[in-house]
C-alpha cells in the first residue's frame, strides 16, 4: 500500500510519548523529531513497519537506563529514504554491531536478564526491511548511545524532474 510515511511515523511516535507520560516510569525521555518537510509516500506493509519502529524505539527505551532523548529523524534523497533513530543509553560494543540482527543474538546476557525480550525483535525488523527493499544497521559508540539506521527506496520525483529543468 501507498502510505504517507511521516504520517504512519507520527502515529507511532505520538503513541509512545502518551505512554511515556501516562506510565509509572520515572525515567525522563524526550523524543525529538527532525522530519523533512517534504511529503514521503512509499509502498508498505504498515502492520509490519510498525513493528520494526516499535521495536527499535522500546529498545532505546529498555537500554537507556537513565532517560534521555531519542531523537527520530527522517530524510530523503533522490532514490531512499533515511530514518535513524538515535538513543542515549548504554551503546553496544564494536564487536556486538556485525551481531545485532541475529536471531536470539543479545548484547551481554546479565545486562539484558531483567529486560524482558528475546532477542528476536531486530532479525525479524532486518528481514521486514529488506522485505521492503531497503537495508538496517547500528551505529555506536559505548556510553555514548546507539544509532538504528534504515533506509527504504523511494523515488522522488521532484528532485528527478528538476533535472530535465532548463
Ligand atoms: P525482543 O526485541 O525480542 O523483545 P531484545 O530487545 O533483546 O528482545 P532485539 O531487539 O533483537 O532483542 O535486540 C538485540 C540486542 O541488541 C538486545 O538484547 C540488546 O542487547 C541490543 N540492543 C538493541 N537495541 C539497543 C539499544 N538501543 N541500545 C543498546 N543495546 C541495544
Ligand atoms: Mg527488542
């Protein structure tokens, strides 16, 4: 289905901030958006992709033991589309990156034991997004937050024509 892709990710972000306000947790996190101010329609499976984003927030949210901001951003260039989802919680080490999106795969156990979770959320967010074209991959720095990065195909039209301008 042709959705509006900013719209889908507004929904999904505006229903984690009412959690986030109305939950017992005493956490303090902001989410910050940075969306482009063009429109983003792609071809989706939107049960799916809420699945991978949701994924992806609740674990900024499980792993940044202190609060802090989770910063979304959305951009597009002529041929994809880029959504990174940033956190400023405990950081995967450099050797756990390559790791992530394997099954079962969970960043040492004991810190992971009393999060609930399987470890399955960011395989099954891999395959979605290459169901969908597109390619997923963790940036981090330990202690210094993660960065979940996907990006979609897309093709914009726009910048295309702007080409054949004269
Ligand atoms: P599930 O998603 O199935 O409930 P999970 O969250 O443990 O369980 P994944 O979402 O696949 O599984 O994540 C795999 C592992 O990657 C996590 O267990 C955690 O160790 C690490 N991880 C994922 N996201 C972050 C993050 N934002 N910051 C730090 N570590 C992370
Ligand atoms: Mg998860």
């Amino acid at each position: 289905e042709l959705l509006d892709y900013k719209r889908v990710m507004t929904h999904i972000l505006d229903r984690f901030e009412f959690m986030l306000k109305s939950g017992k947790s005493t956490k303090g996190f902001v989410i910050k958006r940075e969306f482009t101010t063009s429109d983003i329609y792609i071809e989706m499976d939107q049960d799916r992709m809420t699945q991978v984003i949701d994924n992806i927030i609740n674990n900024a949210i499980k792993y940044s033991p202190d609060g802090g901001e989770i910063f979304v951003s959305i951009q597009e260039s002529h041929d994809k589309v880029t959504t990174i989802v940033r956190d400023q919680g405990l950081g995967i080490p450099q050797k756990d990156l390559p790791h992530l999106f394997e099954r079962f795969y969970r960043v040492d156990k004991a810190r992971s034991r009393d999060q609930g979770g399987t470890g399955l959320g960011l395989a099954i967010s891999k395959e979605v997004i290459e169901l969908h074209g597109g390619k997923i991959w963790a940036e981090s720095r330990e202690n210094s937050g993660s960065s979940f990065i996907f990006e979609l195909p897309y093709e914009n039209f726009e910048i295309i024509d702007e080409g054949w301008d004269d």
